[in-house]
C-alpha cells in the first residue's frame, strides 16, 4: 500500500515538475533556433507569454499596410493558441503580453528589411524602418514560439517566448528560389504554398519559369494559342496547364502582401519549341513544330533574323511587364546550342532593348553575357563562372545560383528517387556549406546581388514531390543570403535546423530527413 501511493507520489512529482518547465518554457534567448541566424541577439533572462489578453498593436501614423501585417501575424497565431489576438490600431496603450509594431527612422541602419525585436516579460515590441521589416520580424516571433504554433488546430501552449533583444537584417538584397512551373505545371495554390514556405525564412525573390520547349503557362492575350496550344503540354505527356492574366496577377499580390517580389522569365531564343509549335509564322520554314514532352535542352532556337519574332518578344514582353512591378524581367539566355553565337547575340542585345522599352531591367542566365549587358543587368551565374565574370567586366551584378550549390532539383544522394544528378549529389550540407564571395575567386562580395535556388520541374508532378526536393534545402539557402557568412557554421546549423523538423512537419511538408540531421532530437 505505501509502496503504492509512493509510485502514485513520485509520478505526481514527475509530472508536475514536466509541466511546470513546460510552463516557465526557455528562458535563453541566444539558445534559440531561428533561421536564418539573426545578427545579434541579447537575452534577459525571462519570459514572455501570450494570454487570451494579448493584442497585436499598431502604432498610430504608420502606413496603412502595417495593419495587414498585423492581420498577417494574428492569422498565424490565433488558429493555434486559440487566444483571438485583435489587431489595434486606434492608438490603444500597450498591456501586458501585447505585440507592439511600430515603424521609425530612428534607427536607419536596419534598412529595407532589417528589424528589431524587444522581448521583455510585459511586451513584445517590433520596430523597423520599412514595412518589410516588420515583415520579416514577425517570422521570427513565429519561429521563437513551439512549432506547434504552426498548427491550424488549437493546441494546449503555453506560449511562451525568452526575454532580450534581436537586431537583424540580411547580408544580401535578394534571396530566392526559382520554380519551373513549365516541365511539370504548378497551378497558383502550389504557387501560393511555395510563397509562405519563401516568406517563413525571409526570402524576399520568387522567379517563375514560364515558359520552355514543354509548354508555355502564361496568358497572351495578343497571342493567345500560346496557352491554348502551347499550354497543354507538360513532360510525360500530361495535360499541362497555365495562368491567366487574372491568376499571374493575383500571385503577384499575394507574393506583395509578403513583400516577396515576382521576376517572370521567358526564356529565349533557345527553350522555346512550344511558342514554335503554336505559331507556324515563328518558324523560318513557317510550319508548326510537333509538340515536346521529353526532357532534353537546347534543340529549339527562335528565328533571331526575323522582324516577327520580335514583335512577338515585344508583345510578350509588354503584357507580362504590365502586370509585374518588379524591377525585372527574365529573358532566360541559357542553352542556346542550336541558335548561332552572332545571332545569339544580336538576339540578346535586341531584346535587352525591349525590355528597358517596357520599363524593366534585365536578366538572365550566365550566357547573356555574351552579349552587350545594359549597366543595371544581372547575371544569374548557374553554369560557368567564366560567363559572370565577362558581365562583370562589363559592369553587371551577379546572381548565384551555383548548379553544384544551389540546384534543388539536384537528388540528395545516390539513393533519392526524384531529382537530376548532372551536377551534382547535394546533401543537406553541401546545399548550405558554402559562401557565395568567396566560390569563385573572381566573383567578389561588391559583385553580388545575392542567392537563388531553382527548382527545374523535369522528375516532379505533384507539389508534394516539389516540397521533397525543397526542404530542408531552402532554409539553408534562406540562411546564406541573409547571415554575414562569418556567423555560419554547418555544425551549429544543423542542432537549429533539427528544430524546424517539427515546425516543418507541422505544416504539413513531408520533407527528406537527411541522416546528417538528428531531428528526433529536442531542439535548442
Ligand atoms: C539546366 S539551368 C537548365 C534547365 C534544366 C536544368 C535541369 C538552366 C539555366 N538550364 O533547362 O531544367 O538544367 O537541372
């Protein structure tokens, strides 16, 4: 019998002293797991804790959107604590357990996108220059909290953040993924799904592939058997798909609200067998061209000495320039093998002049070098280093997105059923075990605009397949492009990256659980 009741004793004791470290919750907020890695954190020692009283409040006299990022915020947090967090914005006084947003130019060294986050145990108190800030500021209110805030079903809590201070903003001015929505479509859920993923680790690119030899997905509305012909092919022969005006333009918005910005790209001359086979009049010998759903590159060229070909680019490039603000358009330039290096780059040089006649800077995959670059081209070096460095020397910026680095449609290893391997195995360390300043001795830090994963579509058919190749790569990218490269290590990152496991589960990403990373283990 008293044996008995010790058991049910010591039990009690046990649960108890569960519950109540659950309750304090962490108390050290330099052991935190954000990423990526903010550039300085500061703890106090204590802890702050979401109640059914707290609030989201915005101060008065900031710009109107600040109230959406408001509702942005409380949309994440109320479906999960169950707590129904308002947003304020009628000059109401912080109370305990509130978040506090405030814009100022106080402090202009945070920039753009930089942020800085005052935990104390009565408030949180978010502040930054731009709007965009206090974007990328309340994804790490989100990854401070349980993973289990990612739930959109209410959960027990508590919800408890450690007290301090986060000063943080990013190393380089864009930090992407590119989708091929092309080889296989990705209709806008998907899209808006890869938006949320972009915005949970402050990216701040999206480039859409829109168009390649297997199917062109954007609506033309001066050339509209583009999408009626060219838009029902994919590889393997499925039905394909396409956006219209509507849907691009509603992407566009919902990338916006997430201050992540669209870079649409048509790639040209070469990749372009399916505008060849919706229209016979871009063919020199003006017949259509069969359909292509195999997975080869660079058989396929427009006519670079014809005047239609470039009424058709300056249409295309007018109506998509219409509906993107971005400062870019995309004019692809990668594996023109069947198109003549002077034509190639007469063609180039012609349509750099289009899209500046749009309104638009150019950019394009390494190749356009060859060509005369404007002064505000970017260069997205994927293949050959020599490349960038001629736009270099010509004045342009860099974009990596290394193949041997940067390629989430490259398998994991030996071992992974989807992806290509042509450059390279890329384990979850290889993908983050990099510096985009110092890879290529002649590419330096003042030459780089930042970092861009692509994920080219030939082996995955359902986004689920996507999220595979995705996670955990991109948080890894999201880190490169925005932690100083002194702060990372690979061996610091993963303990952090083995806390998002649950996180990312959550969301419900069936993500590759790489045995370089102990995820059943309790993150920091
Ligand atoms: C090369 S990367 C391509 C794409 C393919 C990719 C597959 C680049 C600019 N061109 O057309 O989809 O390899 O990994």
């Amino acid at each position: 019998m008293n044996k008995l009741y010790l058991t049910v004793v010591t039990i009690a004791i046990g649960l108890f002293s569960c519950q109540s470290d659950r309750a304090t919750g962490p108390t050290d907020l330099a052991k935190n797991s954000i990423i990526p890695k903010p550039v300085s954190v500061t703890s106090t020692g204590g802890t702050f804790k979401l109640t059914a009283k707290s609030d989201i409040i915005v101060m008065p006299g900031s710009p109107e959107e600040v109230a959406g990022i408001g509702n942005f915020l409380a949309g994440k947090l109320n479906p999960s604590t169950g707590l129904g967090l308002g947003v304020i914005t009628d000059g109401g006084k912080p109370g305990k357990g509130d978040i506090q947003f405030a814009i100022s130019d106080t402090d202009p060294g945070l920039g753009e996108e930089g942020y800085e986050l005052i935990i104390t145990e009565k408030l949180i108190t978010l502040t930054a220059v731009k709007p965009a800030g206090l974007f990328r500021g309340i994804q790490t209110i989100r990854q401070l909290l349980p993973p289990e805030i990612e739930s959109d079903t209410v959960q027990p809590g508590p919800w408890i953040i450690p007290t301090g201070t986060i000063r943080d903003w990013p190393e380089y001015g864009h930090r992407g993924e590119m989708l091929d929505v092309v080889r296989h479509f990705f209709g806008p859920e998907d899209v808006k799904r890869f938006i949320d993923h972009l915005a949970l680790y402050k990216m701040n690119v999206l480039h859409l592939h829109l168009s390649d030899d297997q199917g062109w997905r954007i609506e033309i509305k001066s050339w509209p058997n583009l999408t009626a012909h060219g838009g029902k092919t994919e590889v393997g022969g499925g039905e394909g798909g396409f956006f219209t005006q509507e849907e691009y333009s509603d992407i566009v918005q919902y990338a916006a609200e997430r201050y992540i910005t669209i870079i649409p790209e048509i790639d040209m001359p070469g990749h372009t067998n399916a505008a060849l086979s919706s229209y016979p009049e871009l063919n020199p010998d003006g017949k259509a061209k069969e359909p292509y759903t195999g997975i080869n590159v660079g058989f396929s060229s427009l006519d670079t000495r014809s005047e239609i070909t470039y009424k058709f680019v300056d249409d295309v490039v007018r109506e998509i320039a219409a509906l993107t603000p971005g400062q870019y358009f995309h004019i692809g330039g990668d594996e023109s093998h069947s198109t003549k290096i002077d034509d190639y780059i007469y063609f180039v040089n012609r349509v750099q002049d289009i899209v500046e006649s749009h309104g638009k800077s150019v950019t394009g995959w390494d190749e356009i070098a060859h060509a005369t670059l404007k002064p505000d081209a970017v260069v997205q070096y994927w293949a050959r280093a020599a490349n960038a460095v001629m736009g270099i020397n010509q004045g342009a910026k860099v974009l990596m997105s290394p193949c041997k680095y940067a390629y989430t449609d490259m398998k994991y290893d030996s071992t992974t059923v989807l992806g290509l391997s042509w450059a390279a195995y890329i384990e979850v360390d290889d993908a983050y075990n990099w510096d985009p300043a110092t890879l290529v001795p002649e590419i330096g830090r003042e030459n780089i605009v930042g970092v861009q994963a692509p994920l080219w579509a030939e082996t995955i058919s359902t986004f689920r397949e996507a999220e595979f190749l995705i996670f955990p790569r991109l948080p890894g990218y999201a880190e490169i492009g925005w932690t100083p490269a002194g702060m990372r290590s690979w061996d610091e990152y993963r303990v952090r990256l083995a806390a998002h496991g649950k996180r990312i589960e959550t969301l419900g990403i069936g993500f590759y659980r790489s045995p370089l990373v102990e995820w059943d283990q309790p993150g920091v």
